[in-house]
C-alpha cells in the first residue's frame, strides 16, 4: 500500500472512530506531529469550517499509559488561565485495532506555531527585540503562576476507574482516568447543570442516551476564545498571599511547548510532565523514582540541576521550573539553550555535566552568533540589556534555594517592559 493510501485509510478510520464516540462528522485534514504511541491531527468541523489539533494517544493494554495520558487531561481542568491552553474535551474509548484503549483530546489549534518556531525563523534573520522577547517571557511566567500558586478546588465526587485508582493529585502525577463508554460519572447536582448549560449554548444537538454515554467533544462548535490576552494580575496577588497553596511544577518548560495565539499571546501546552511541585526524597528509591521520571519527561536542555542527580533528604520543589524559564528566556534572546553550545551539540560534550556544574556563558557580542544547530546569523549582533541579562542569571542559580520565585520573575519582567 502507499504512504498516500494508507494516510488516507488511517484518516477515514479516525474519522469513523470520532462519527461513532461523538455522533458529529469531524473531518482529520493532515497529520501535524507523532511520537511514540501520540499522533496529533489537523482536524476540522465541516459545519462551522472551526480547526482544531486533535490529540490521538494509543494506549496498551497492561501499560500506564492510559493514567500518563488523562494525567495530562487533568492538568487542564485543574490549571485555568489565559496563557495556558484548554483541552475543549477528551474520551477515552476501546482500541478496535487493539486490546488496549485510546485517548482523544481536542485542543485548539494555533497556526502560528510554537516559540521554538519563532526562535528558528530568526536564526538566519534579525535578532528578536528585547521587548518582543519579554511580553512573550512575561505571559509564560503567568502560565507557571498559575501552577505555582494552584490553590486546589473542593473535589468532586466521582466514581473511580479503576475501582482502585490512584489520586488524582499524587506527588508521582499518576491519576485516576476517566471512565470510557460502558463507565458511569456521578457528579455534584450543580456541576452537572453547568455542563448541560454548557452543552446546549453550545448546540450540540445530542440524544439524552448519547450524553450520558460518554465524555463528548462538545465544544466543536463552541466559541472559547483562543486568543486569550487577559492579564492575570489578580489572581496572582491572591496567589501570593494564600496559605492553601500547592504548587504543582510543569517540569518540561521549553520554547517548543508555547504555543502563539493569533494575537500573538503564549499558550503554555504538554502539561504530561506536570507533577506536585514539592516531593519530599527521604530514601535512594525515591530519588531514583524521580530521576527516572526527569528523564522520561523533561527535556534535557532545559531540565534543572537537581533533576540530573536528585538528592537523597532534599526536597524538589517548583524551582525546577525557575531553571528552565532561565533557559527558556536565554533560547529567545540566543537562538538555543546555554546548554546546547558547540562544545556540547558538535564536539561531544555532556549536556548534563554542563547543566550540573553550571557551566554557561552569554554569546560574544563581536563573534558571529554561532547556532550549535547549524547555522551562523553574521547579520546583526544579539545585544541585549544588561539587566535583561541579569534576569537571566538570577534563574540559572544551581542551589534550588536561592532561585526567585515565579512571582519575582513576573515582578522583574514587568519592570523591565516598563523602562
């Protein structure tokens, strides 16, 4: 069979698989990424003529990967803010090509891509301005804000699937799924009028046996706003102030994963990785548990010191993600993290001893800008601030302890666009 033939086989599957879960046409339009067992599609409503990226993850049987997958559908509900992306709605149904189970998630779709994008489109061009660099920073470290200063919702009582799942908000980040087709949701009487207030403004057009059945794509023809630019200064200060907090840490921060709405705001997306900010590492088992967790989960680049080597009787906390804003923030101005140098991408050297010893350095500003990655801006020098730069350093700071916290870097962010 060829590669046409079969794309267009898959996507007359998926399109019958989503006709049968939903009840609505949706029409797969191309294939925008893949890695592992997830597959995300372009996607459209042939009604409304609305796109979205549609989240395909193919679950094994006997594997986690169907709590990994509705971890991630959690954190969607559980972190809401404008500059973080919303999941319109999930299922999880039968693998009918498999003994296994798959997740469907529908997401917005962002067509202009991702700051990583961004970053490679000015490699060969002019440097990105300061300014443009942190109004992009700034409504990322408000998405972090959100996670930091998470002050959980009373929970909602439900059935659990598997009857013995795990807690939704596990230090390990394992939850509990929710149920598929045959599984049955008992929710408090107002929460469930909200979602039938939800489901009918949204005109959905649904039998009341098919909205009881399953977790349903009802947003298809919804109008939440993708372009989200509201700032978040509020609920910030009460963040600040409140002594219910509990922080929950991202843990994969990288330009890659902040998405650009048409208006030009961050959308902070993959919260796979998201776990408890604060995990106590009283034994080497542990420590190793969350090693290996780090690896599968955080991009090396970008991923903290202490999550390299973790420490048997220190805490980690959501200073992890202060690391990788730094790195973050560094990637916008220079075109790739202070870790991925020549010495590390093109000469053999240990990305994780660079990371752990702390061994970074600014560009020259008289060399010519040279991307590890392969290619040489002689154009125009990247000269920045030198407070943009300190701002930079404050967060590459290997004792976890002495990093700001994400409401000082909002704070700092902030002065900077004002001078």
């Amino acid at each position: 069979m060829s590669p046409v033939n079969a794309l267009t086989e898959v996507f007359q599957s998926l399109q019958d698989s989503l006709s049968s879960i939903t009840g609505c046409f949706c029409q797969p339009v191309k294939l925008l990424g893949e890695g592992g067992f997830s597959y995300v599609y372009l996607a459209q409503d042939p009604s409304s003529g609305r796109l979205f990226a549609l989240k395909k993850i193919r679950c094994p049987l006997g594997s986690d990967s169907v709590n990994e997958a509705i971890k991630e559908v959690e954190a969607y509900k559980r972190f809401r803010h404008p500059n973080i992306i919303r999941c319109l709605d999930s299922c999880v149904v039968q693998d009918k090509d498999g003994d296994g189970k798959v997740v469907y998630l529908f997401l917005p779709y962002y067509s202009k891509g991702n700051l990583q994008d961004l970053v490679n489109l000015h490699t060969d061009l002019a440097p990105l301005p300061e300014k443009d660099i942190l109004k992009y920073f700034l409504g990322t470290a408000q998405a972090v804000s959100a996670m930091h200063g998470h002050i959980p919702k009373k929970p909602i009582v439900s059935d659990s699937y598997p009857p013995n799942g795990l807690d939704p908000d596990s230090p390990g980040g394992i939850t509990t799924p929710i149920p598929d087709r045959k599984g049955k949701r008992r929710q408090n009487i107002e929460e469930e009028r909200l979602e039938e207030e939800e489901e009918e403004e949204e005109g959905l057009g649904r039998t009341e046996d098919e909205r009881q059945e399953v977790p349903l794509m009802r947003n298809m023809a919804s109008n939440h706003s993708t372009e989200q630019n509201h700032p978040h200064e509020s609920a910030t200060k009460a963040q600040r102030g409140s002594s219910s907090i509990e922080p929950w840490a991202h843990r994969d921060l990288k330009p890659a994963n902040v998405l650009i709405s048409d208006d030009d705001q961050p959308i902070l997306m993959d919260f796979g990785s998201a776990v408890k900010a604060r995990i106590p590492v009283p034994n080497r088992s542990i420590a190793l548990q969350q090693q290996d967790l780090a690896a599968e989960h955080s991009s090396m680049p970008y991923r903290a010191p202490e999550l390299f080597d973790v420490k048997t009787g220190e805490d980690l906390t959501e200073a992890v993600d202060i690391w990788s804003l730094g790195c973050v923030l560094y990637c916008l101005a220079y075109g790739h993290s202070p870790f991925e140098t020549t010495d590390t991408v093109e000469q053999g050297g240990s990305v994780a001893l660079a990371v752990m010893n702390g061994s970074w350095k600014f560009p020259s500003t008289k060399s010519s800008n040279a991307n590890p990655n392969g290619s040489n801006n002689t154009k125009s020098p990247r000269v920045y601030s030198d407070q943009f730069q300190e701002l930079i350093k404050s967060m590459l700071v290997l004792d976890p302890k002495a990093r700001p916290t994400i409401f000082d870097i909002i704070d700092s962010t902030q002065a900077l666009l004002e001078q």
